[in-house]
C-alpha cells in the first residue's frame, strides 16, 4: 500500500490506495519527464498459464518497447522477452502476450514495458485462473484494471448549511460513503450525510453539514470505498466562498467591504503533485491552481517541516493558467535524506502548496 500525502495553506487532501500497478520514469530522463504524461499498464484478461492482454496509455508516441515478463516483485526486471510494441501515434491500446514456458505453473507474474529512451511501466496478475474485465465505455481500464487513486476538491460551501465537492479519477461500480466530522479527524468516524455515485471518474455532489457541526469554523470531510481499499478526504472552513469584486461597466453601485480574493479572479488552494525523482539528484513537479503570473519562491527541507524555512532552491513563474510541470535539484544538504518536503510559495505568502518524496527513484 502506498501512501501519498498532498498539502496545502488551505485544505488537506491525503489519499490512501491499494495497488497492482506500479508505473515509472527511469531516472536518467527525470530531467526531461515533464514532456511525459505516466505510462499505464493494466491486466485485462489472462488465460491461466497461456497469456495474458494488457492495455496500456499514456505512452509516448514512436518508441519501441521490449516486453518482458519475470517472478512476482521483480518488476519484471530482466525478465524472459516475451514480445514488443511500438507506440505509433501514442493511443491506448491493447496487445496480448505467451507466458514462457518457465513461468506457465507461477501463481504471480510481474510484466514489463521497457524503451531504449528509459520509459517503463509495469504491473502483475494472478496466473491461477481466466479471468477477464470488461472494458468501461470511454475508458481503457474495467474494474480489474482501475488505475491511479480517488481524490476530490471542495468547490464551494455554504456556511452551516452545504458543502459541494467535485471528484476525480473515482472507481466505477463503488459507492463511497461520506462522513463530515471535526478538523483534525480526517473525518474518520464522523456523522454519515449521504454516499457517491458509483458512475466512476469525476462528478460533483452536494452534502448536508449535519447540525451539530453547523457552527465548527473548519471541517473534515471523508469518502470511504465499500472495500476499505480505497477513501480520501479533505478539510474546508466552514464559510461561504470569498466574492471576487468584479465592476459593472457604467454601474454606481458601491464596490463591497474587504476582504476578498487578492488575486482578482482566482479563488481556490494551490497543489503540488510528485511527478518523478531521481536518488539526490531532482524532482519533478506538477503545480496545480496556483495564483497566474506570481514569482514562487521554491523550498525543500527535511521531512516534516511542510518546507517552511527550507533550502531556496529556485524561483518558478506560475504562467497565465497557474499550472505548470518543472524539475527541480535536490539541494546538497539533503542528499541521503530518506524523506524531503518540498514548498512552493507565493512572496507576499499568502498562497503556498506543499509536498513530500521519498527521495529515491521509483516515482
């Protein structure tokens, strides 16, 4: 079970996941991975002990991949060449494989997509029975292949009353329950006030805030699967969204009161997601909903720290949308660190979003 952990000034969002796939960068191109969405492996079918169909997206367009296939907890590292692929233009595809002789009676079989270039994904099934998932409509991978974790936003909440939230990269066919509880919870154990849909993917729902936390100034919110395997949650102040003053042309109306947003038209917690890393060497980065055209000051430091006060690694532009892909060096002092965090952070301080890594190179 991996654990993943994404911070913010203002909310938490902290996603837990049960996984068989295991996705990569290979190090030597972590300078240049932001040029590259993840590649996905997912089991489709198997045909115990004869071969198995793996679907696999988000691979980069003309490479050639080695497939290869090995003992379970290998990786599938210098496994038996069991075919290859070419990506062509880059699109989802689906391509089957012979189980080698050697492996025809193993119970688990790590597989392996391998390039020249250094880009890996692989992934591994049960050898034991046929077994087989249908496809989703509009979606590459069936319930036996979902990838990835399930996360959602706060959208909007109106105070004492309503809390909407919006989604993403949920599994189809479960139904999580959602529980509203005290900060500081993770709403583990709080009151139940409705459950999702089991469509899957990204939607938003509104959820009653139960009365007795009516008047709490921040609140935890919590999805929890059917299965335990997967849940996330996330917190909000427990107030309306700020209004962005915007004038009417030719209007005489008096402009409100502060406070409102400083950054006109933005509203909303920056992100940071880890994209890859290399042992001592960089970390690459996705920001997400950052203010547009603001200088962030950039900070690793030990774990546990949230960054603050850490190492002035660089300077990044958030850019016209606030979102942006960037590498960054692991500064000297904290090489061989296990754990680093790293913070991103407007000058005047008001907006910041920070992370951890482990620091080696399996992301």
């Amino acid at each position: 079970m991996f654990l993943k952990k994404v911070y913010s000034h203002k909310r938490i969002l902290l996603v837990v996941f049960s996984l068989v796939i295991v996705v990569g960068l290979a190090t030597g191109l972590v300078g240049n991975a932001q040029a590259y969405a993840t590649p996905i492996t997912s089991i489709v079918s198997i045909n115990s002990g004869v071969s198995v169909t793996v679907a696999g997206t988000n691979f980069p367009s003309g490479q050639n991949f080695t497939v290869r296939m090995g003992p379970y907890g290998s990786d599938g590292v210098g496994g038996t060449v069991v075919g290859s692929y070419n990506t062509g233009s880059g699109a989802y595809f689906t391509s089957t494989y012979a189980i080698p002789s050697a492996l025809k009676g193993v119970d688990k079989i790590a597989i392996r997509f391998e390039s020249p270039q250094g880009i890996f994904s692989y992934n591994w099934f049960n050898n034991t029975a046929s077994t087989s998932a249908p496809a989703v409509p509009g979606s590459p991978f069936g319930p036996y292949g979902y990838t990835g974790y399930p996360t959602f936003d706060i959208s909007s909440v109106s105070a004492g009353s309503s809390v909407t939230i919006l989604t993403h990269n949920m599994p189809v066919g479960q139904v999580f329950t959602v529980r509203i509880g005290d900060f500081g919870t993770l709403g583990i154990g709080g009151i139940v006030v409705g459950s999702t849909s089991d469509s899957g993917g990204s939607f938003s729902a509104t959820y009653a805030i139960p009365s007795a936390l009516a008047s709490k100034p921040k609140l935890a919110i919590r999805l929890d699967g059917p299965t335990g395997y997967y849940y996330a949650y996330n917190w909000f102040y427990n107030n309306a969204a700020p209004v962005i003053y915007t004038p009417i042309p030719g209007s005489t109306s008096v402009p409100p009161a502060p406070p409102y947003a400083p950054y006109s038209g933005f509203y909303g917690v920056p992100t940071i997601f880890i994209s890859a890393v290399a042992r001592d060497s960089t970390v690459t980065v996705s920001g997400n909903n950052f203010p547009p055209n603001q200088t962030l000051n950039v900070r690793m430091g030990p774990y546990g720290t949230l960054g603050i006060g850490g190492i002035l690694v660089t300077t990044q532009n958030s850019g016209s949308s606030g979102s942006f892909s960037a590498t960054y060096s692991i500064p000297g002092a904290l090489a061989g660190s296990p754990k680093i965090a790293i913070r991103l952070e407007t000058s005047n301080g008001y907006y910041n979003g920070y992370n951890w890594f482990y620091n080696n190179s399996t992301y």
